[in-house]
C-alpha cells in the first residue's frame, strides 16, 4: 500500500491509467489477499479512466472502481496518466 490507511491516492473522478498487463500478471501472481484480479481486467492494462468510487477494505487498503473498466482496482494497479 503506498498511503495510509483509509487515505485514497485517487480521489473520485481524478484520471488514471491501469499499469501495463505484464505489471497487472505480476500483481495477479504475487496477490494472495483481497480482491485479486481476474483474467478479463488483464486485457484493461494501459486504459486510462476517470475513478467512479473508491472504497476500502477491513484493514485501510483503497480500492477503486474505474468508469467504463470494469473491476475493483489496488491503488498498485494504478498510477497518474
């Protein structure tokens, strides 16, 4: 996690872009918590979108749903267009 607990990165409507899909693999395969990404979000790496909702899970981790990119998105997954 690269903030605090239950501190967003992206707030809502702030754009970002999915990290490219051979970081997303690696994050799929090293992810053994939460919300791991399926193999459709794989296909979404470099899309840049507006964040719709950010949420957190039990623990403080930020989760991000991303409009028109389906999923719940890490904050590791994620970065500034």
């Amino acid at each position: 996690m690269t903030t605090k607990p239950y501190e967003a990165k992206f707030a809502v409507g702030t754009r970002v872009r999915v990290r490219p899909r051979s970081d997303l693999e690696r994050f799929k395969q090293t992810w053994r918590y939460h919300h791991p990404l399926s193999d459709e979000q794989l296909d979404y790496g470099g899309a840049i979108a507006a964040v719709k909702e950010v949420s957190f899970y039990h623990g403080g981790d930020p989760l991000y749903e991303l409009d028109g990119v389906p999923g719940m998105w890490h904050e590791e997954c994620l970065s500034a267009p």
